[in-house]
C-alpha cells in the first residue's frame, strides 16, 4: 500500500484546477458542449457530437470529475451523469431542433452544477478528505479481499495448502500490474476517452468469465459425495500449476481491477491538495490498509470454521454475484467507449448494486448470464439424480 500511495503522488495532476474547483470542470464542459450547440446549428452533425464526446472525454473523464462523482456520490447519479450525455449525441443524430438540444443540455450542465456542489463539500475539510481516503480503499479493497479469501480457503479445505502462495504471488503480481497500468493510463501511453473505456470493460468481463467459471466449479462440489470423489482423486494426483490456473487468474483479475480503479480515484483526491490533505489522504489510506487486513484475517480464518457444504455454496454465489455485476458494468464501460452500441431503455432503473443499468445491451448480457445459470443448475440436478456426474478427481476449472 505504501508503494501505491507513492506512485499517486508523483503522478502529475489534471484539469480540475489547483484550487480543486469542481465548478470549473462544469464551466469547461459547457463551454465545449456550448462549441458543440453552434456546431450543431450549422448543420455539421458529426463534429458536434465530437464536440460532447471532448466535453465527456476531457473537463468530464479526465478532469477527474467522473471518478470524484462515482465514489463521493454514487454509481448509480454518474451512470444518470452518462446516459445524459448519450441523450444529447441521440438527439441530435435524431435532427433535433436547436432548441430541444440545448434544452438537453441545460439539463446535463444544472445537474453537474450540483454535484459539484456537493464534491466540494466533502474535499472542504480534513475530516471529510480523510473520509473520502478512507471509503475509497475499504470499498475497493474488501471486493478483492473476498475473492482472495475464498480461494485460500478452497485450498486450505481441500488440504492443498501449499498451493495459496500461487495466490499469494497473483496479488503481488496484479498490484503491480495494477499501478503501471494506472501510470500508463495517466502519464506513458496517453491513453485516454474510449480506449480507456474499453480497457476497463474487456478487464470485466475477462473477470466475469473467470468468476462464473469458478462459480459453478464450487456448486458443484458443494454435494458431499461429490466432493468425497474430488478427495480421493487428489490423493492420486496432486493439483498442477495448469489446473490453478483459473484460481491464479481470479486472484489476479479481482486484484488487478481493484488495483488500477483505486489508483485512478486517488488521483482524482490528491488533484488540488497541499500538504495537509495529502497527509490526510496519507492517514487514511494507512488506517483502510489496517482495516483490510482485519477484515482478510476475519474472512480467511473465520471461513475455516464454516461446515463445507455452507462454505462451498456461499463462496459460490459471492462469486455469481461480483459475475453478474461486473457483467452490467463491462458493457456500460464499452458503451462509453464505443465499442457496444447504447439503446436506452426507458424508464428502467438503475440497480448500482446489482450493476443493472437502463440498456438493452447490459440488460441482455445479465439476461444470458442468468439463463446460464438456470440452464447449469438443472443440467447439475438432472445429472445428479440420474447418478451420471463422474467423479472429477482433483480438476479445476480451467
């Protein structure tokens, strides 16, 4: 944790201003998005939408304000915050007057107006900058740290103990991996708007694969006599490095997201600090990594106690759970980016903590990753009842 919070701190800061003015950002937007409306009426469509893609891009995206509004405020007011700006792109390949676009966005700018409001509330004291440090390493913390847990766990139950410093080094690997990425995004590669999107969204649902995967491997050991054939099929074979694999992959994948999106919110805070809030974003990112190392310990020891079907089913649906949510949040990242097309579905809500969004893309894919499950489930009941489930010695997934 130190080496992350050094690697913050000498990434250079960004468009929101020394100050760490949130209003500015917003003054920016509507200024591009201003360019964008005179534009528009000159009849060229296509480089007005341009124009809202810079204000999202730029003052929005870079400046900070996107990652500011999704972890002080909520998931759910930045996807609103999204949808707003896709509305004006739709309303203006739609031959929208010019009025109706401005009206458009009006609206987007008052309501920006007011989470900068609120942004600069919580950065006004030392107490609330702690705060904000704080929320930001336990909520991206804890993700990973159920994930890990849950692995060494499984390994410690199935008496291959010795294979949970794979583990291990995958968490050191991904936080690593997760910090250069972060540089790169910033600082090296440039990498910025819709790549950026897209990288976040393929990282998703790479996870989503891996997780599902692990989700019904679990399930499916959950039957005693199930997992009295997997036991006396490990005492034959030992586990391999190829049949962890998967367990690497999960460890790395729940760590290396975690690790990169933590990275990037720190930099939105540090943004327009002096010394006393870097010290307090300091302080609170050291009291978070105590607090996580608590809350591994807890999980990681408490979980042995836990009988092995209980254990095996619970493990499974926290891992179906952080499935299904990164796969609503895969496809808006790719939205975003442009890489998956965006059809509103009105009047749906958003569901942040369940990671259903207001699309018929993101909608869809939770749709198959439900029909999945349902479809496994009776293929294991089925299978099951007729005694056709073949003892699958030590295999993972994978």
């Amino acid at each position: 944790m130190t080496v992350i919070l050094l690697m913050i701190l000498i990434i250079p800061g960004q468009a929101h201003a020394a100050d760490g003015n949130w209003r500015k950002v917003v003054a920016q937007i509507d200024d591009t998005l201003q360019q964008a409306l005179e534009t528009y009426s000159k009849g060229d469509v296509a480089e007005a939408k341009n124009q809202v893609n810079n204000a999202y891009y730029g003052p929005y995206e870079s400046g900070q304000m996107e990652k500011a509004v999704k972890f002080n405020i909520s998931s759910k007011r930045n996807a609103i915050i999204e949808e707003e700006f896709r509305l004006i792109r739709k309303s203006m390949t739609a031959g929208a007057s010019k009025a109706e676009v401005n009206q458009r966005m009006s609206k987007l700018v008052d309501m920006l107006q007011e989470d900068a409001a609120t942004l600069s509330k919580s950065d006004s004291t030392p107490w609330g900058i702690f705060l904000s440090s704080l929320g930001i390493i336990l909520r991206e913390g804890i993700e990973a740290i159920l994930v890990i847990a849950a692995i060494i766990a499984y390994l410690i139950k199935s008496g291959n103990e010795d294979k949970v410093k794979i583990i291990y080094q995958s968490t050191l690997v991904a936080l690593g991996a997760s910090v250069l990425t972060a540089i790169g995004i910033k600082y090296l590669f440039n990498i910025s708007g819709a790549s950026q999107e897209n990288l976040e969204g393929i990282t998703m649902l790479l996870a989503v694969a891996v997780l599902f995967s692990m989700s019904f491997w679990l399930i499916g050991k959950a039957d005693a006599k199930r997992w009295k054939n997997y036991i006396e099929g490990k005492i034959q074979t030992s586990i391999t490095t190829g049949n962890t694999l998967t367990l690497w992959l999960a460890a790395f994948l729940a760590v290396y997201r975690e690790g990169a999106e933590t990275v990037l919110f720190y930099q939105a805070l540090v943004n327009g600090q002096d010394k006393s809030g870097i010290s307090m974003i300091g302080l609170g990112i050291v009291v978070g990594a105590l607090a996580l190392v608590v809350v591994f310990l807890i999980i990681r020891y408490g979980s042995l106690r836990i009988p092995l079907k209980p254990f095996f089913i619970g493990t499974s649906i926290l891992m179906y759970y952080l499935a299904f949510v990164f796969s609503g949040e895969a496809i808006m990242e790719l939205q975003a980016g442009y890489m998956v097309s965006a059809t509103t579905v009105s009047g749906f809500p958003i569901i942040s903590f369940f990671g259903i969004y207001p699309t018929v893309e993101s909608l869809t894919a939770q749709g198959l990753l439900l029909l999945a499950t349902v479809i496994g489930l009776i293929w294991y009941k089925a299978s099951s009842r007729k005694g056709k489930v073949k003892p699958e010695g030590n295999r993972l997934p994978g």
